[in-house]
C-alpha cells in the first residue's frame, strides 16, 4: 500500500521488536484460482501489516510469480507456500508496482532461485532506485510508531468498540511488524518494459502490461490469458482502496481498459478474488465522485483544507465500509484523504509526485 494510515499525536514510545513474532504477524495462505493460477494472500487484508497478493503462475518450464511480500519474513511465507504448490523453480518474479508491500521480500526469492529475473516497468525501476524508496531505512520506525498509536487508540473509550478491536489487533501485532521490517533491502527488475512483455508458455502464456498511470506512475497488470485470470496490482484493492500519490483521471482510464479483458477472475492487489466488474465500477464511481466534487472548488481556488470541509463523501465512503467501524477508521486514511489531495493537485494541473511506499 502506499501513504500512512495515520499521525501519531505526540511522542511515541519505542515499540520493541519480537523476532520470534514476526513469522505469525506476515502468516500467508493459499487458494487455487484455477488449475496453474493460485493466490498466496495475508488472511486479514484490513489489519497492518498490510500486505500485497501474491500470485504464482505455473508454466512448461517454471513458475511465474507477482510480488513477492512486504517483508523479509512476509518473503519466507510467501516462498514456503509456493514450494507447496510446486516443486518448479521460479523463474520470473513480477513487481506490480514499486510500493515495499509488495517486493520488500523479494531477497528470500533471490536465495531461494538464484538465476529468478525479476520484471517491473521502467518506472518502478526508477521509483524504486530513487527517492521514493528511502523510507525503507525508517520503516521499522514507523510501524513503531503506528503500534504506539495503535495501542492508545484501542484504549480510550471515545474510540467506537469496534475501532477499538481494529486498533488492539494492530497494537498486539507491533513487536512482530516492527521486527519484520528491520534491515530491509530493495531489489530492483533486473528486466525493465514500457508498454508490453510476453513470457510465452504452451499451457500459461503471461503478458505484463502498462495500461497507463493509476495508483503509481508505473502500475504494471499481469494477463494469463489461457486461463483468464487478470492480476491488477494496487490499482483495484478490496475491501477499502489505497490512494496515496495516485492520478485520479488516469487512474479511472486504466480501470476501464482493465474493464476491457475477457477475465474470469481478477485478483486485486489485496483482498478477495473477483470475478466481475463491480468493485471496479464502484471504484470508478468513487474516483470520479472525487474529482467532480473537488475539482471546481480547487479551480475556484479555495485552499485544500477549505475544500476537505466543503465536500461531503459520506455516502461513497459507506459503499465501501457499510456499517464496519473498523473500516471507516481506515477509509480516510488509506483512500479518500490522500485522493483528495491528489484530485485537488490534479484540478490545478500541478503534479503528483510518487513517495513513499
């Protein structure tokens, strides 16, 4: 995921790593799509850490694998559950995009599969050779920080109850995450593209696209026609979308090309996989509610903070939450507040600039 999911108010006191946590805290499991398709996912998508899907895709000669963990330790899970899937080496890894969630353990494939070549769009090479990559050296810091909060949030009495069950599962799982994410390194594609590559397979040929900016600058989706399974990477995430850094317009332009395949499933890059369009739809619904709502005002030039008190998405953000006291806390904090912002800037052509991860 991209952004943060909250500001600790005040100092924060140190969260103490727990090793020996870290294993339970970026647990995976997996689930067959299809007969050469299976999802390698985290069982609670809407608590932290939050971790990308992972996709394996089994071909002829070897396994075609789509992100690889957030975590040195979410990169051991990973790797254990496609050893049970298949004894075939791992020849191609895939990154959907640059955010950590979805590659920080990516150096367990390297030892697992040495001779693995790794694959991203030009841009998430940049990205994640550049700035918006170094918050990987204070990551464990913030986790911290966000356990701290966490533990705060879950016991004081005007949080609703339900929140407050979100806020303790994270508070209790902080020792692990803030273990997990100490040391990390970035390994960027060793194989770069700008629009399209095929890795052709007689039994599951694979194409990479770029189908054009969205959640990043350099969203890649992963096509496994034979099998009509179409993974999206952050672009599509459930139950509550991500939005940090993101291109409302382009954004909604790629979800309809995405719209665009003869899919049977799609696998979002976290949560549940689909298997028609109406997530998507809602999600186009909800991007353009934004812009519409944010766009006159930011080229009227009312101030940003004017803006957020003037707009009313209540009833979008229910579509996404419904009653779920948990998921409102996460909603404005992973989707609407970053978007906003995002279309405001959009509105004033100034530009997004891609950050942290």
């Amino acid at each position: 995921m991209a952004g943060g999911l909250l500001a600790p108010a005040g100092p924060a006191q140190a969260v103490a790593p727990d090793p020996s946590q870290a294993a339970q805290v970026f647990a995976r499991r997996t689930q067959a799509v299809t007969d050469r398709v299976h999802l390698i996912y985290k069982p609670d998508a809407v608590t932290p850490p939050f971790e990308g899907n992972v996709v394996v895709i089994e071909q002829s000669r070897g396994l075609v694998v789509v992100d690889a963990g957030g975590s040195p330790a979410a990169g051991r899970a990973v790797v254990a559950e496609i050893r049970k899937i298949s004894r075939k080496p791992v020849r191609f890894l895939i990154y959907t995009h640059y955010h950590g969630d979805h590659n920080l353990g990516a150096g367990v494939f390297r030892a697992a599969w040495p001779s693995v070549t790794i694959i991203s769009t030009a841009k998430t090479r940049e990205n994640m050779t550049g700035p918006p990559m170094a918050y990987v050296a204070t990551y464990a810091k913030s986790y911290s920080d966000m356990a701290d909060f966490a533990a705060k949030a879950a016991a004081d009495p005007k949080v609703p109850e339900a929140a407050r069950e979100g806020w303790a599962r994270t508070a209790t799982g902080g020792p692990g995450m803030v273990a997990g994410y100490a040391n990390l390194a970035v390994y960027p594609a060793d194989v770069t593209f700008t629009q399209t590559l095929s890795l052709p397979d007689a039994d599951a040929p694979v194409d990479v696209m770029f189908l054009g900016r969205g959640n990043t600058d350099g969203d890649a989706v992963i096509w496994a026609p034979k099998q009509r399974v179409l993974a999206s990477g952050d672009l599509v995430v459930a139950p509550v979308p991500y939005a940090a850094h993101t291109y409302p317009g382009d954004w909604i332009a790629t979800l309809r090309k995405l719209e665009g395949f003869d899919f049977a499933y799609l696998v979002p890059g976290h949560g549940a996989v689909m298997t028609d369009r109406a997530y998507v739809e809602k999600l186009i619904a909800a991007l353009q509610t934004v812009r519409d709502q944010v766009g006159a005002l930011a080229r009227a030039d009312v101030p940003l903070d004017e803006v957020r008190k003037r707009i009313d998405l209540k009833a979008m953000q229910a579509g996404f939450t419904g009653d779920d006291a948990w998921l409102k806390t996460l909603i404005s904090g992973v989707f609407t507040g970053d978007l906003v912002a995002n279309a405001y800037k959009e509105a004033r052509g100034e530009t997004v600039i891609q950050g942290k991860g």
